[in-house]
C-alpha cells in the first residue's frame, strides 16, 4: 500500500512525539491511510481510545497482581476492550486487498500469545496516535 504524504507527514509527528519509541509504525500508518481513503476515521480515533485504555489497565492489572482489588474486573473490562479493538481493526480493513486483510487478521486478530505481544506494541503506537489527536486539537 503506498501512503499519502500526508499520512507520512503524520506518522513522522507522532513519532517525534513518541521520542522515536513506535514499534508497529507500518501498520498504524496503514491503518491511518485506511481510516482516511475509506472515510473510517471514527473508527481509527475509537481503536486508539480502546487501545490507550487497554495499555493503561494492562500496567494497572501488572502493578496490582492476580490478587490484587479489583483486578477481576479490570481483567473483564480490559478484554472486552482488546475484542473491541480487534473488531475496529476488522472495520478498518474491510473491503482491503487480500493481503492487506490477511496481515491484520493474522498480525492481531488471530489467537496466541504473539498475537497478544503484537497487539500491545501496535496499542503503544495507538496511544501516541491519540496523543497527538489531543495535542492538536488543544493548539489549533
């Protein structure tokens, strides 16, 4: 997929916003051009609102403990969010070229533990994407 120099203009912001710490910057520049050419944005800002909300329950979840109060249903609203954005990333790809289908279902929607790893790195990305939302709305 070639991106837009907008899109590349974006991603080369959040990444400066990030200290250069992206890890799956590829796939959320895609999914950034994909949320723009199929007038899906909404669904790209609500992937990110998932996926900060999932990176910061997963440091709550680690810093609290199985034991931990409240973990349970920290635990239960942390995965409804990870299936939330699973779908969102089925919205955005919706109707793609087949290969570009397959990487996202296979990269993030698939089951397994590498899956999960991969999930947490692009939710990172996400988070920063939000930022930067938030940022640019604040200084325009």
């Amino acid at each position: 997929m070639t991106l837009s120099e907008r899109t590349k203009e974006l991603l080369s912001n959040i990444d400066t916003l990030s200290g250069n710490t992206l890890q799956r910057s590829r796939d959320l520049a895609q999914l950034i051009e994909l949320s723009s050419a199929f007038k899906r944005e909404q669904a790209l800002d609500d992937l990110a609102f998932h996926a900060k909300f999932v990176t910061k329950s997963f440091e709550v979840m680690k810093r609290i403990g199985r034991e931990g109060e409240g973990y349970d249903k920290l635990f239960s609203e942390f995965s409804a969010s990870v299936k939330k954005c699973q779908s969102l990333i089925g919205t955005l790809t919706e109707g793609v070229e087949g290969t570009v289908v397959s990487h996202y279902s296979e990269t993030y929607c698939s089951a397994g533990e590498r899956t999960m790893d991969n999930l947490m790195q692009l939710f990172h990305d996400l988070g920063w994407y939000k930022n930067f939302r938030i940022d640019t709305r604040h200084s325009t």
